[in-house]
C-alpha cells in the first residue's frame, strides 16, 4: 500500500524508488535537487556521479561532474535554464549548462576567505538568482554570515550579514532563494529562522517556529509556497527528543505555515525523514527531497551503511 503525507491540497505519494539507476550506480548522499523547464531533475549527490539527470518519469538519461566536485552542497536552476552548483569545501560556485558545460567559477578553488571575514567565500552553501535582473545571491555559508550579491557576469556588487542573532545578522546562512518579486529569503539554521529581505539587502521580517532549517526552495513559476526542509538536532543533550524535526513543512508567501510532514523523530521509512537537506518542485507540484543521511546516520552505524537519501513526493489531487 501506497505511503501518503500531509493532507488537503497538500497530499503526496511517496515514491522512495522513483530514480530508474543504472545497474550497480547509487545516491551516495543527496544534498540538492533542481529541476528545468522540461521537468527534468537534477539530482547533485556526494557519490561518484555528482549531477545526475532524470526524465519526468525517473528514467535516467545521463550524468555529469565526475571529478570536478570535492564537496558538492547546493544546486539552482535559473529561468535561463543554467546550473549554479556550490562546492563548500572547495569555497566556489560554478555555472553549467545543462549538460555540463562548466561556463563560470566564483571564488579561487581551493582558497577560502578569512573565516567570518565577510569577504566571498568560505564554504559556500547555495545560490539564488534574482528573476528579473539575473542577479546572483550566494549563501556564504559554514565559515562566514553573508549574503553575497554578483551580476549575472560574475561581477561581485555588494554583501550583507554579520554574526548574530539580531535581524539581519547570521548564524550558518545554509540555503537562500528568491521568489517572483525578487525578495531574498535565507535559511538562517542555526538560529532556528528563515529571513527575508529585499534585493538591497534591507530587512523585511523573519519567520520563527521551525527546527534547523536546511532545504528552501520557492517554485519562481508557480505558487510561491515555500518549501522547507528542516532537520533534526545533532546535539547529545537533544539528539532523541521528538518533535524537532526531521521534516518538511509549506508556508505561505505571507509566512503562515499550511503543513508540515514527517514523524516525531527520524527513520527509515516512508513516512520519515532522516535529513532533507534540498528540496525542489516540478511544474506539477510534485516534490523532490534529497537527505545528507550519510553524515546524519548512515556513517554513525555499526557497520556503516546506505540509508534512504532521496524520494519523490508525487502531489495527490
């Protein structure tokens, strides 16, 4: 019998097999998906093919990145149909063509900036794009409390963020996206918020009531809900409690929370998450989740192991 979350207009399927592999190929951790204008999925995971490409019905077409990624972390598909891929341990973002063409680099590989020196980048985590100039955001990151603007030439504009908890201030700035309007939201996790702000970098309002959140992603086409994949914690002290996550919750533009799917705690079932870490949607609401559950579970068992890393969410109507 088939697995379903949520409820309402906000009922899914869940589909944990739906990627057709190639004989002997696997995810090896998930930690972002796009999808393009064609409802093709991108799914970029820390194996030995970084980018893999699946149809609308999960058969696979092809792959692209082997050796070109130390630590792949964020992945962003513009309107133009270009890839934006984040490399944390190697402080970049690269641009791509769909199928790889690699087309620009931000930052120096290899070379990270001072750590919370404010300058780009260390460890870098995702990119949005701003839908009506093609500006560039950078989420920057696990070793700086930034928002990095760029031009679509790679022309670096301006920065915002210090360390902190006040509005405008960062602790782990770990996703950003934009919606229709060109307002900035930014997965503050560690602060346990999402903040958004307009394209100058000035402060709107924060959204509180969540649990680390990691993946965010806004359908720029479609109906502006906000996706958010939040995780458990990784403290001793509260590593079991219940109720904190791992899960998915839908907001609304105006920021009221509409659902929120996943157990009391972490597993390996359907109906559970381990660590979504990126989200994405498709052009008929359908959902991609792709979850670190390596680095969360998977490493920490006795022996090691593959657990779940990436399901589809097929809407019910």
């Amino acid at each position: 019998m088939a697995t379903t979350l949520g409820s309402g207009q906000f009922t899914y399927q869940v589909e944990m097999d739906w990627a057709k592999l190639p004989e002997g190929w696997s995810f090896r951790e998930v930690v972002d998906v796009a999808v393009d204008s064609k409802d093709r999925v991108f799914v970029f995971n820390r194996g030995e093919h970084p980018v893999m490409v699946f149809d609308s019905d999960g058969n696979f077409i092809n792959s692209w990145g082997e050796g070109q990624f130390k630590r792949p972390h964020g992945i962003t598909i513009g309107s133009d149909d270009m890839l934006y891929c984040t490399d944390d341990d190697m402080h970049v973002t690269h641009k791509f063509t769909l199928d790889g063409k690699q087309l620009m680099t931000l930052g120096t590989p290899g070379v990270a900036a001072a750590f919370q020196g404010g300058d780009p980048f260390n460890k870098p985590t995702k990119v949005a794009l701003d839908p009506k100039t093609g500006d560039l955001y950078v989420a920057d990151g696990y070793g700086n409390s930034r928002i990095h603007k760029y031009s679509p030439d790679g022309k670096h504009l301006f920065s915002w963020g210090n360390p902190g908890s006040e509005p405008g201030e960062f602790n782990l700035v770990h996703s950003v996206c934009t919606d229709r309007d060109g307002y900035v939201y930014v997965a503050d996790r560690e602060n346990h918020r999402i903040q958004i702000f307009d394209g100058e970098g000035h402060f709107q309002t924060q959204w509180h009531d969540m649990h680390r959140p990691c993946g965010l992603h806004i359908n720029p086409e479609g109906d502006q809900y906000i996706y958010v994949g939040e995780i458990s914690s990784q403290l001793f002290i509260n590593e079991a409690y219940p109720n904190l996550g791992p899960r998915i919750s839908i907001y609304s533009p105006e920021g009221k929370r509409l659902a929120r799917f996943g157990d009391t705690q972490w597993g390996e079932a359907a109906h559970q998450f381990i660590a979504p870490h990126g989200i994405a949607s498709d052009s008929e609401g359908n959902l991609y989740v792709g979850e670190v559950s390596v680095s969360f579970l998977g490493s920490r068992l006795d022996p090691p192991r593959p657990v779940p890393c990436f399901r589809k969410l097929k809407k019910v109507s």
